[in-house]
C-alpha cells in the first residue's frame, strides 16, 4: 500500500530549535514531512538551520501575511496540508485559519489556559510561571484559533517547578518536554486526520 506523505510548513520567528527538531524527526516519518519554512524574521536563526538541512526558507514581512492572500497561495502552491507553528510569534489571520481548518498546531510553553496570550513567550512566559508561585508547569500544543493560544488544547506535558527554577532552568526543562513530544503529537494528529 502507498500513499501520500502529508506536507509540513513549519513557522518560526527564532532560534529554530523546535523547527529543527520536527525537520530531523520528520526525515524518518511515513506519515509526513517538512517541506519548507516560513519566517518573519530576516535575521532569525531559524534561516540558517533550514538552510544546513536543505529545507527552503521562505522570509516574509507583516503586509504579506495580513494584508495579501501572497502566504495562502504560496501554501497552496508548494500543496502544503499542515502548518506547525514552532516559536512563531504573529497573531494567524482569519484568512489562513480558514484556508487550513483544524490543520495548523501551536505549541506553548505553559500549561494553557494559564500563561498564555498576547506577549505570553520565551523567558516572559516562564518569568510569569516563576512569579506566581506555580508548582507546575509544561508544554501545551494546540489547535490555533482567531485567539492567541485559545485554540483546542491535543497534549500537555508537566514538569515540577522547583523552588530555586530560574526563568533559564525552567526554560530548559521546558525545551526539552518540547524535543520529547512536540513531533511525535504532531505525527500522531496528522496520523489520526488523514
């Protein structure tokens, strides 16, 4: 039996550490893969990680994504099934939430519906976590709404906040429930939806 593998754009705003992580993960997949990566950021790190696995980058700016329908058609032309959003920090236009209904994932770095919204990223979110005394915190990957990290919630993960966690110890150990999960619920979605 042969079929289709299911095509991924990853987008990311930073480093790229999680969009090279689902790039490497999804080499081995007989479900999907990474066909490309979108940034809004001419400088992110992510370029340079794309570019040594040989994954094209597409870098775009604020009136492409929320002015012009130039991000869909681009999509659509490289037949792309799914996005993966991983550190990627612009709110997802209506227009793109319909043109992928149900297909585009978000992780967070809390256990939503704590810790998340607007300016809810990185280190602001785990100082937030550290400042309110919580005993617990993790990784939330999500379905993407017309709301900032309101979209139906697929896994979460827990770690223990321990009472000397720095918003840099805390980010660790966050990381690295992201490297553990995030590819594997995304496979498993796509798996589940297909």
């Amino acid at each position: 039996m042969s079929y289709q593998l299911k095509r991924i754009a990853v987008f990311a705003s930073g480093a790229g550490t999680n969009a090279e992580n689902l790039i490497r993960y999804f080499r081995n997949s007989k479900v999907a893969g990474v066909e490309v990566v979108f940034t809004n950021k001419p400088d992110a790190g992510v370029i340079q990680r794309a570019r040594k696995l040989e994954v094209p980058c597409i870098i775009f700016n604020r009136n492409q994504f929320y002015e012009s329908d130039e991000i869909i058609n681009l999509l659509k032309e490289k037949k792309i099934d799914w996005i993966v959003l991983a550190g990627f920090l612009w709110k997802i236009p209506p227009a793109l939430i319909a043109a992928f209904p149900g297909r585009i994932v978000n992780i967070h770095p809390a256990l939503l519906p704590e810790f998340g919204g607007k300016g809810m990223y990185g280190s602001h979110v785990h100082e937030a976590v550290i400042r309110s005394g919580a005993g617990e915190s993790g990784i939330s990957i999500h379905l993407v709404d017309e709301n900032y990290d309101r979209g139906k919630i697929i896994f979460q993960a827990k770690i223990k906040v321990e009472k000397d966690d720095s918003p840099e110890s805390l980010a660790q150990k966050i990381h690295g429930l992201e490297y553990k999960h995030f590819p594997v619920v995304v496979e498993t979605m796509i798996a589940e939806n297909s």
